[in-house]
C-alpha cells in the first residue's frame, strides 16, 4: 500500500527506497518488462510525464511468509486517473472515464533495513 501512496504523490525517492538494490519491477501495463536495480527503477518512474493526477486503490491484500527472510504477497488495485488540468467538478475533479483493475504480485525479501520489495509485477484484469 505504501508503494501505491508514493506514486499517487509522486514521491519517486521514497517509493524506491522500498525496493532492494537488485529489485526488478514490470508495470501491470507492461508485464514482461522488468526494470532491475532501486536506481534503474527510480530513474523509470522520474522520466514518466508528470501530467496525471492518480490514486491506486489496494484491497484483497494477502502476505504468505515463506521463510524467516522471504514473503510474498497478492493485491488488487483499482486506478482512477485524470489529467493534472482536469475540469473541475463538484468535488475533486472529473476522472478519466477508462479506469483499471488490476493485480499486483510482490516479492518481499528482509534486509538489514527491514522488509524490501524484491520483485514486483502485476497485470490488467479489467478496464472500462
């Protein structure tokens, strides 16, 4: 969930900082493209257009402990987006009328600094 909250706020530096060093990361809209290393991922997410207003909604979020040093973990996670100049609406401003749905699949590895993304991957389940 912390992942999905760094990148609605465009907080690149922190959403990597979960991420091991030899981390590979593929968007659910690019599957079998991984990005590997926190850096090589920090420098994808930096040259994405900084045009979109963004909120990544988690839910069915399931962790399995494999071992004392290694997890792995399932969500769902529901995009709702709009342009960064969208038209007012009432409240907020008006979204995007295609949204997806989709599954996050992560791999989770203890560190010295705790718990870190190892691998993270997903895929669009449904969209309007």
């Amino acid at each position: 969930m912390q992942f999905s909250n760094y990148n609605d706020q465009g907080d690149y530096e922190s959403l990597c900082s979960l991420f091991t060093e030899q981390a590979a990361f593929a968007r659910p809209t690019d599957p079998d493209n991984f990005t590997t290393g926190a850096q090589n991922i920090l420098a994808a997410f930096k040259s994405r257009p900084n045009d979109r207003i963004t909120r990544h909604i988690i839910s069915n979020v399931i962790i399995d402990v494999l071992d004392e040093k290694s997890a792995k973990g399932i969500c769902y996670a529901t995009l709702f987006m709009s342009p960064s100049d969208a038209e007012p609406a009432r409240f907020g401003v008006k979204a995007d009328a295609s949204q997806l749905v989709g599954e996050f699949y992560i791999d989770f590895q203890l560190t010295e600094k705790g718990w870190k993304i190892s691998r993270q991957s997903g895929r669009i389940i449904f969209t309007t």
